[in-house]
C-alpha cells in the first residue's frame, strides 16, 4: 500500500501497487504541482472528486512517459548491440 500526499488537504489517497517509488513521487508531484496551477479549488467540486480526477491523468501520463523512455531506452541498446 503507497500513499501520495495532497498539498492541498490533509488526506493522503492510499493505493494498492506495485509500483517504485519514484512512480508514486512522480504521480504525487503532478497532482499537487496541477491543483495550484489549475486553481482547482472551486468549492462546487469535492477535493476527492478533484484528486481522483489528478490520480487517473496523472497515472495515464506518468506511464505513457514511462513506457516511451522504455522504448527508447530498447531502441537505443538494440544500435548500441549492433556496433
């Protein structure tokens, strides 16, 4: 069980994964860096709703990201091997 902190409420949103470390500090970084600048505190809308909606984008480009650098990365040993 991870836990990312929210900057802006004194919750923690609990995650059962398997994901590293810095996974969960990427994913934690990019929902409270997007909140402020967002300016997401409409008092119309929970902050949980808020968050859950950070979570799913922030997972979603986090990973994509992630996956990109991974291609890359085998691409990049694939012409290294052939040298």
């Amino acid at each position: 069980m991870k836990e990312i902190h929210l900057s802006f409420q004194e919750k923690s949103l609990k995650i059962d994964t398997k994901c590293s470390d810095e996974i969960i500090d990427k994913i934690e970084e990019y929902i409270n860096i997007n909140y402020s600048k967002h300016n997401l505190a409409d008092p119309t809308i929970s902050r949980l709703t808020v968050s859950n909606i950070l979570l799913v984008n922030a997972v979603y480009e986090i990973l994509t990201l992630q996956k990109e650098k991974e291609e890359c990365s085998e691409r990049v040993s694939k012409v290294l091997s052939n040298f």
